[in-house]
C-alpha cells in the first residue's frame, strides 16, 4: 500500500505539468477558434464557425496545397537519402559506427537559425556555390537559388534528414540478418533479399522517419522566410502572419487547431498500418 502512494506522488508531478503545459493551453488555443476577432483589438464573446468557414478560402486553400507538396517532397528526399545512410551506417564497425552517429547529432548542437543563415552564405548568387561551380566551368552565369521554391526543399531536407536517418538506422540495426541469409539460400539475390526481406522488416522505422519529417516540414516557418525571402508562403507563415502581423487571433488559433488535427490523422495512420503505440524505431 506504501508502494503504491509513494508511486502515486511521484507520478502526480507529471500530470499536473502536462494538464498546466500541455491541456489547458490546447484548450485555450480550441476554445480561443471558435471566437471572433474584435475590430480594434483582441477577441470578442461571440462564438463563430466564420474561422474555419474562412480557410475554404482558395488563397487559403493554396495554401495549404502547397504546404502539404512541399512536405512530400521533402519526405521523398529524405527518403531517399537517409535510407541508403541510416542503412550502410548500421552496417559499420562499432568505431566507424560511432563517428558517424557524431556527424549526424552534431548539427543539433548548433541553433537551427545559424545553420540556415549559413546556407543562405552558400546558396547566394555570390556564394560558396556559384564560385565552385564557376571555378570549374560547370557554368558561366551564378546561378539564382536563393529566394526560391528550390532553397526553401534544400533548407527543409537539410534540417530534416536526421529524422530519417535515425529510425532507419534503429531499424536496420536491429534487424535479424539471418533471415536475409535464409533467403539467400533459397535462391533470392541481392536485389530480392532486399526487397522482399530487408525493405519489409525495416520499413516501421522508414514510416516513423516519414511521420517526423513529413509533420515539422509543414510548419517550418522560418526555413521558408530566410531561404524564400517570404515568397513561399506554407501554413506555418500563414499562422504567424495572422497572429503577429494582422493580429487575428482567432483565425490564427483555427489554422492552428487545423495543424493539430493534421498531425493527429497521420499519427492514427501510421500506428494503423504499423500496429504500433509510438513511433518504433526512432522513441
């Protein structure tokens, strides 16, 4: 009996900062959507649908579309890319192994916005880049990169590829390696033992790098104002615009509720299809 109040209080601390941090904020965020803007400032008491009747909206709409494009794209790439490294990185000696998971961690350490005022040194016409290219006759003119749609995905896989990487690695590592042999010796060659094996057994972690990369990638505000030059709008610029520029709050709160549910129905997709309760691979 002592061991269960002793774990009781223990466990009390964490419900009253997830109620303090975490519910009553999303419920004042839900309830704060439902709400209109008032002429002058803040909010009134009069309770509307009118916020989220405004995102039918084509501009608004658009925008949406074209967050969501630029989520898959990025999800593509990462995809892509993080595959073939989270899996070869598996397959290192424990040293080599080690060193590379440093590489991967280490942008962490450093303030998201630095990095992307670095790449905006790299991308610009007179940058890193178009010298290289430049200096090796690959082309004549500089090439004008920045400030655009193509900046902003480079920024977004950049930021983002580690989310991949990690699952896939966790994944690959932990993968039963004698089932691939058993394949093998029943005729299948590389390219089948991968696919019909490999793929299949690692792909929880590939869809746990989707959810993370393909969720952050849509609210990314900051990575598109640096890199775009504010002509990408994505659905995270929209709500910042609304609450810090026009000062509609209650609109802001609505998209971001949208945001939430978003998030919400691709979480329930992926434990759907995968069975699990968390994203395996990667917590």
């Amino acid at each position: 009996m002592k061991r269960r109040s002793k774990a009781f209080w223990l466990v009390v601390p964490l419900y009253v900062v997830t109620i303090v941090l975490v519910f009553l904020p999303l419920l004042y965020i839900v309830a704060l959507s439902f709400l209109k803007k008032d002429v002058l400032w803040g909010v009134t008491n009069e309770w509307t649908l009118g916020n989220y009747r405004q995102m039918l909206d084509p501009v608004y709409l658009k925008t949406f579309g074209d967050s969501l494009k630029l989520a898959f794209a990025t999800t593509v790439i990462t995809t892509l890319l993080g595959y073939p490294f989270g899996y070869f990185m598996a397959k290192l000696p424990p040293r080599w192994r080690s060193t590379c998971m440093l590489l991967v961690v280490v942008p962490f350490w450093t303030n998201a916005l630095v990095r992307i005022y670095g790449w905006m040194i790299i991308l610009r016409a007179k940058g890193v880049l178009n010298a290289a290219l430049m200096a090796m006759g690959i082309i004549s003119q500089p090439l004008k990169i920045l400030y655009t749609y193509s900046a902003v995905l480079i920024g977004m896989v950049y930021s983002l590829l580690p989310f991949m990487i990690l699952p896939v690695y966790n994944s690959v590592e932990k993968l039963d390696w004698s089932l691939v042999e058993a394949s093998r010796d029943l005729g299948a060659n590389a390219v089948e033992a991968f696919f019909t094996v490999t793929l299949k057994l690692t792909l929880p972690g590939v869809l746990s790098g989707f959810v993370l990369v393909f969720v952050p990638s849509i609210g990314l505000f900051f990575i598109a104002d640096l890199l775009g030059g504010g002509k990408i709008m994505l659905v995270g610029n929209l709500i910042k615009n609304q609450l810090l520029q026009a000062r509609d709050w209650p609109f802001g709160a609505a998209l971001s509720v949208m945001m939430m549910l978003l998030t919400l129905l691709i979480i329930l997709l992926y434990r759907k299809v995968t069975g699990a309760k968390d994203l395996e691979g990667f917590f």
